[in-house]
C-alpha cells in the first residue's frame, strides 16, 4: 500500500526505481534481440538456403518458414524467462537496498534530532554501505562529544561569568543605596572583577580564532635562550610573592638553538604554564624550567613538585574549562583555558605539547616541542 501510494503521489523510492531501471534494461534488451532475429535472422538464412543445390523453391520457402517460427518461439521463451528472472532478482535487490538504507534513515532521524548515541549496524552489502556505516557512526560520534564539549562551555562559561557579574552588580546596588562608599579599595576591587571578565573574553576569543585556523601571527627568528630569559623575567615576581622557588635551566646546545616563531605568543605558552604550576604548588615548593635540543626540535620544560595530576585526567587537560579539581582550581583564580591557549599556540607553530605526573602529590611535567630552524 505504501509503494502504490509513492507511486500516486509522484515519488518513487530507490527500490521503485532499482526495479524500474532494470525492468527498462530487460525490456530494451528483449525488443533489440527480437528485431535482430526478426529481421536478421532469416535474410542470413536464406542465403545460406540459396547456396544448398537440390532444394526446391517450396521446400526453401518452408524451411525459412520453421526457421522463423522456431527462432521467434524460442526467443520468445527465453525473453519471458529473462524477465521473470530480472524481476525476481530486481525485487530482492531493491528490497535488500531498501532494507539496508532503513536504518541509516532512522539513525539520521534520530540525530537530527538531538540523540547522538544513534548508530547505523554493518548490513554487509558492499564495502560502499559499509563504509557508509563507518562514515555515519563516526559522525554521530564525533558531534556527540562536541555536543558535551558545547554544554560543558556554556555551562563553565556561564559560571566563569557569575561571579564577577553578582560581585559587580552587588557592590554597585550597594552604592546607588548608600551603604557602600566608591572609595578607592572599592572602585580597585571593581576594577579587578572589570579585568577578570575582560581576560576571560579576551581567551575565549583567542583559543576560538586559533582552533578556527585564522590566529594571526608575527613569527621571527628568536633564540631559545632569550625566550626562556623573557618568560622567566615576567614570572619572577609572582613566584616570590607566592613563596615558590624557580630554577631555569637551559642547555648549552639549546642556548644557541633558534625558533621561528611569534614572541608574544610563545610568550604566552610559558606565562601560562608557568602561571599554572604556580597556582599548583604549594609555598616552598619549586617549579623548573628547562630548555633542551631534541633532535630537529627544541623542548621546553616546565616540572613542578605540586598536587600532581590523577591519570584519568590527564586526557582532558587541554580542554577548555577543564579543571581536575573544579572547586579547588576555580578558587586559585585561574580562568580555566589557559592550559587550551597552549595548546593552539603551540599547534599552531607546527609543535606540540603534552603533560605528565606520576599522580596526586608527585607533581606535575609540561612539555612543549617545537621545530628548530635550520634542523633537517
């Protein structure tokens, strides 16, 4: 009933029009054959019948008689049998494609609206349907772990932005009723929540343009042992504020080794790396930074003795808003993609970065690989 509805409606499904193609295939086969036989056949015959002495003229004509209804008999059976076969075949093939393309149809469905988890079983037609399947499970897949990387953004984002907004909105509706002053402590303070919300912006814009390939950059020829010198310069301060040691330690082959790259940027890979294994270490801890050749490429290094890492985690290190511990971290003021700026930065100069700890309280190790200029 439904395909006879399809058919009344105008639309055809891929099983109508398989079976209508090779019905049209076996129709346009069967008349050339016929017309091949019909007018080919007993001129051909008749030749050679002219070419026989001793035959008479009545016994010719009766012999391309039964020549004609002999051929055109047994085409005609072969011609019913072919069809009755290709009609067969056709309606199992189309149904089997039919069948086959069912669940890919529901699974799409199913996606489209909103369940990630669907997915399409192998149905062994072909390597094309099953690379199809493939093809689909791991689309579904890959959308379903953006989906949960979206909420969780928004989610973290959202709870990124509450605090500084409630504080701001607090403190100034305290103003306009008089009970606090704008004096200057208060109007730094508001200041401070100002900037957090500032930074936060300014981060999520940048992994955004640099995970969407248009971060633009200013690359240089720089030396390894002034970019180490310049990151360590900047943290210099904020460690001792914090009690924690820093040792740098750069090796001789590095310390002539070049990088083509952006100093800002880089910059900003060791500030943010360096910022997070301070907020990480206790006071009297110590966090080293170092600086090796590899090979082709440059390692920089940045151990600390700290809280360390659990194993599970470390996957998700370098997911924005990822934090092992959320209320712990959320606490040391840290905006939650600074570890994720690293990691587009470095991509993007053709590096790469990893992380690694022996486990909660043995600390924790980053390593950041560049390619040297010059290196083959």
């Amino acid at each position: 009933m439904k395909r006879v509805r399809s058919w009344i409606s105008g639309r055809r499904d891929l099983g109508t029009r398989l079976l209508g193609a090779i019905l049209v295939v076996v129709m346009v086969g069967g008349a050339t054959a016929w017309v091949v036989v019909a007018g080919i056949g007993p001129a051909i015959f008749h030749n050679h019948m002219g070419h026989i002495g001793g035959s008479s003229a009545f016994a010719t004509l009766h012999a391309e008689e039964a020549f004609r209804t002999a051929s055109a008999l047994s085409l005609a059976l072969a011609l019913a049998a072919a069809l009755l076969t290709s009609v067969v075949v056709s309606i199992f093939v189309a149904r089997r494609v039919s069948r086959s393309l069912t669940p890919v149809t529901e699974a799409a469905g199913r996606v489209a609206g909103g369940d990630y988890t669907a997915r399409v079983p192998a149905v062994g037609m072909g390597t094309e349907f099953d690379d199809l399947a493939e093809a689909f499970n791991t689309m579904a897949a890959d959308l379903g772990r953006i989906e949960v990387s979206r909420s969780q953004m928004l989610g973290d984002l959202a709870h990124e932005m509450r605090t500084p907004v409630t504080t701001l909105g607090a403190y100034l509706e305290a103003i306009a009723e008089g009970v606090e002053q704008a004096d200057a402590p208060t109007l730094a303070m508001l200041g401070d929540q100002v900037a957090r919300l500032a930074r936060l912006s300014e981060d999520i814009a940048l992994v955004t343009t640099a995970e969407e390939g248009r971060l633009t950059m200013r690359r240089t020829i720089l030396a390894v042992a002034q970019v180490v010198a310049d990151a360590t310069a900047q943290a210099t301060h904020r460690y001792t504020t914090g009690g924690v040691g820093l040792d740098v330690r750069v090796s001789p082959i590095a310390a002539t080794t070049m990088i083509d790259a952006d100093a800002d940027r880089i910059a900003q890979v060791l500030t943010n790396l360096l910022d997070n294994a301070l907020r990480h270490t206790s006071p009297g801890g110590r966090v080293t930074l170092m600086a090796d050749r590899a090979g082709a490429s440059v390692r920089i290094v940045v151990a600390d003795d700290g809280e360390g890492i659990p194993p599970d985690h470390l996957p998700h290190l370098f997911d924005r808003f990822y934090r092992v511990d959320t209320a712990r971290d959320r606490g040391h003021g840290g905006s939650g993609v600074g570890l994720a700026i690293a990691k587009v930065i470095t991509e993007a100069h053709g590096g790469t970065i990893t992380a690694h700890s022996d486990g909660p309280g043995r600390g924790a190790v980053f390593t950041v690989t560049l390619p040297a200029v010059g290196a083959t």
